[in-house]
C-alpha cells in the first residue's frame, strides 16, 4: 500500500504513535482507576463536536466532497439529520454530580505532569532531529555539486602519469606527522618530487639547481638485470636510486636494458663512449610497478600525452588546522597520514603542468643537453597556474597551506572539509610498456576509483547546532582515457 508524503515523513509518524501511545495510556489509566476509586462504569461522554467533524470527514459520503450535485447534496442532508435526531434519541447522558475525590485530582495531576514532560523532550529532541537533517540535506547538495566537478575535472586529466608515480615511488610516501598549523600541512606527503624536472641528486629546495640527468638500466657482467627494474641496483649511477628524485621518462627507462648481453662492456658495445645505440641495447616489454597494486594512494597524477601541448595534472589533499576553528580543537598529523582532532580543515587541491621540450637547464632560450630532441624534459606551470620557480615551473613549497597562493588551487569551495580522500588508479602499470607481460590486471581499460569522507570546515560549523557535523562518504570510479 502506497501512503502519502506525509505519512511516510518520520517525524509525522513518530509524533503519530507518541500521540496515540498517550492518549491509550490515559484511556487505560482511567478505565483501571474509575473502578477503584468508586466511580461507576459508563458510557463515555459523547462530544458534538466531534462527531460532527467525523461524521464530515470519515462517516459522510466521501464522494460528495469531490462532486456534489443536487442529489447528493439533499441525501447528505437528510443522512446527517437522521444521524443527529438517533443519536439523540438513543444516547442521552445522564449527568453525574459527584464532584472528583482528592486522589482521583493527584493522579491527573501527576500523569499530566508526566505527559507535558515526556512530551516537552520529545519536542526538544524533534528539533534536534530537524536541525541536523537540514544540516545533512545542505551537506549532500553540496556534495553533489562538487563531486561532480571532482569528477569532470579528472576525467578531462587524461590518463594514469606512470612517470609521476614512479617519481613518488622513489621518494617515499611518507606524510606530515605532530601538531598541524597552517604553517606545517598534513595528509599529502612529505618529500617533494620536482615534478620530473630534477634527476637524480638534483636539488628540489625552491630556487635550487636544475641537475643530473637520467640514469640507465645495464645488466651486470655476467648478471642480467631481470625486469624489476634498476632503482636499486644496475643502473649507470652505480648507486641506489630510492630517495632521490627521478627525470621525466625515467620509468619509461626501467623497461629498458642498455647492455642485455650482460657482458664486461658496460653497455657500450661498440665503444663510442656511449650505453646507448648499440647492438647490445633491448627493449624488455616487461619492468616494475608504478605504485603497488590496489593500495589507495594520496594524489592522483594524470597525464594528457596526445594534445598539441603534453599536460599533466595533479591533484592532491592536504590538512591543516582550520583557521576558524574554537581554541579547544586540535589537529594533529598521524604518521599513516590520517588526522585526529576535530580542528582540521582538509583540501584537494590541483596543479596542471605543460611540457615542454627546453633540455635539462629548463630554459627555452639558454642552450642545454636535450634542448630540441623532440623529447619533453621541462614541466612549467600552465599559464593560469602561477608559480614560483624560473619558466613558470613549479616549486612546490611544501610549508604554506594554499590559502592566497595560485601554485594550488582548491578544488571545493572553503567551508567544505575534505576529512579523507584516495585514489586507486588501475592498472598499476604501463602497459604499453609491458607488451611482454600476460598479467591480465594490467590489461585493462584505466580508471580512477576515489573514495572520500566529506564535512563541512568551522566557518560552516559556527553557524550550526553544538556537537552537529554531519558528513557524507563517497565512493566513485572514472575511466580515464587521453
Ligand atoms: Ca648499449
Ligand atoms: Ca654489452
Ligand atoms: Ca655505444
Ligand atoms: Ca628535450
């Protein structure tokens, strides 16, 4: 059976039946009591009124009140005075004198004491209830609104930067820890990358040197290398590679061998003086992971490879303390990069970034290796993103939550806090890279999943009951596609 809005409206139906339970309770209580205190049993009262109001709205003929007509109209009449002159012929009350005892006054009193009380909190507790509905119902039109956006946005990102993840994969996923002021974020991670524009042992402190270059893969003499990789071992530094930040192209270079015939040579079979252009170069079709395989990650980083003008974009959240919160709210980085203490404000915020084919001092008009090779070694800021590095790059001060700054812009509009967001990006490799490779996960169409707790900051919050933070979690998955 279908019912009305109305009906189905939780608070109309709650106050329905604590109506219904009262007025039982006080039936019930008096049909127990009258006995006891002497009164005789009788019938109950009648009340004109309503029977009036019953026999219009229940007893009289409902159809009437949709169409009436001339018949209709003088049947109704007559019903109604048939029904007024019987009833009072057959129900005439016989008035009691007797004045209420003492005890019979106490126990009314008393159970209409409990009645308004009982009644009273339920009110309260109504509006409570109302409040925080209205404050969920805001959340979730927010919500919609803006998860939207997150999504076109990432749609329109491209497809999975493997370049990027294999960058971050070597310079750790560690985060923020201790007490977080807007001054010191939390939640994205703690080690800069350089975005690809610094090698190995190049400094990425803002303003620091552009330097070293890409290093390659050479199996050993005697040893091949496998395809797992040289960040650790077997590359042309002769150094481990984790913790330094890696070129533009270098995961590409994880899937290539510069001496497979694993000989004495170094790579340079027909000693030119260089590993590369010889006999004993191959490419493997098969090399390590981006990111391990269905581990949530903190940024997402996309790339657009086939426009006119390559360009990537990287979103990210960071978490701070909430410049509007109360004195007693803390916030306070964890080392897993979660967050406690109700102070915090969280943001996802983007970057995008264009290539460009400037060599390794990232300049379009200073010479350098690499200038004009048809290969991308320089990642500037895209013309609406202003940043502080020469050539527009990027600097990425890690220190100052992006309040009044253009390097990062917000995704979300500021009174929304992003408790927690991560990104599961499929697959976990390239697999234009791994044609070798019969593992089926990585032979699948790309997709980001993205899972997010959504609240709203203090500059919200203020406005709102004490106590109330209502948030919505939200799960959703794009496919990705240059
Ligand atoms: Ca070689
Ligand atoms: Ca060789
Ligand atoms: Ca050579
Ligand atoms: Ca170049």
């Amino acid at each position: 059976m279908r019912n009305s809005p109305l009906e189905r409206n939780r608070a109309y139906a709650l106050l329905k039946t604590v109506g219904h339970a009262v007025i039982s309770a006080f039936s019930s209580l008096f049909l127990l009591l009258a006995p006891l205190v002497g009164k005789p049993r009788k019938p109950l009262p009648e009340n004109r009124f309503f029977e009036i109001l019953d026999f219009v709205f229940v007893s009289g003929p409902r159809h009437f009140w949709k169409r009436p007509t001339a018949i209709s109209a003088g049947r109704s009449l007559s019903t109604f005075l048939h029904f007024v002159l019987e009833k009072e012929r057959r129900f005439v009350e016989k008035k009691d004198p007797k004045a209420f005892t003492l005890v019979e006054v106490l126990v009314a009193i008393t159970v209409l004491a409990i009645v308004l009380v009982l009644g009273l909190q339920g009110l309260g507790q109504i509006a409570g209830y109302r409040t925080n509905v209205s404050d969920r119902v805001d959340l979730w039109q927010d919500l919609y609104y803006n998860v939207e956006r997150l999504v076109s946005i990432v749609k329109d990102g491209g497809v999975i930067d493997y370049e990027e993840y294999w960058n971050r994969f070597a310079m750790g996923t560690g985060t923020n820890v201790g007490n977080l002021s807007s001054a010191n974020i939390g939640g994205g991670y703690a080690n800069l990358t350089g975005f690809g524009n610094y090698g190995a042992g190049g400094s990425i402190a803002p303003g620091g040197a552009f330097w070293a270059g890409q290093y390659l893969c050479l199996s050993g003499n005697g040893t091949p290398m496998g395809t797992g990789g040289c960040l650790s071992s077997f590359n042309s530094a002769g150094a481990d590679m984790t913790g330094m930040p890696q070129r533009y192209g270098q995961y590409a270079l994880q899937f290539f061998d510069a001496n497979a015939n694993a000989n004495g040579d170094l790579g340079d079979e027909n000693g030119d003086g260089r590993s590369t252009g010889d006999d004993d170069d191959e490419e493997l079709g098969a090399g390590p992971a981006a990111f391990v395989p269905g581990e949530p990650l903190r940024e997402l980083y996309l790339i657009k490879k086939n426009s006119a003008v390559p360009e990537r974009l990287i979103l990210r959240w960071v978490v701070a303390a909430d410049p509007n919160r109360p004195s007693w709210a803390t916030c306070v980085g964890n080392a897993d990069g979660s967050v406690t203490g109700s102070g915090c404000i969280g943001r996802v915020e983007m970057l995008r970034l264009v290539g460009r084919d400037y060599g390794i001092a990232h300049s379009g008009s200073v010479a350098s290796s690499w200038r004009f090779d048809g290969k991308i070694d320089t990642w500037e800021c895209r013309g609406d993103f202003h940043c502080a590095g020469n050539e527009n790059t990027p600097v990425w001060s890690g220190s100052s939550f992006n309040i009044g700054t253009t390097e990062w812009v917000s995704v979300f509009p500021e009174d929304i806090n992003v408790k927690s967001v991560s990104f599961s990006p499929y697959p976990h490799k390239d697999y234009r890279l791994s044609w070798k490779e019969n593992d089926p996960s990585i032979r699948i169409a790309p997709y980001v999943r993205i899972d997010m707790t959504l609240g709203f900051s203090w500059i919200r919050r203020k406005k709102f009951n004490a106590g109330s933070d209502p948030q919505a979690h939200v799960t959703t998955s794009v496919s990705l596609s240059d």
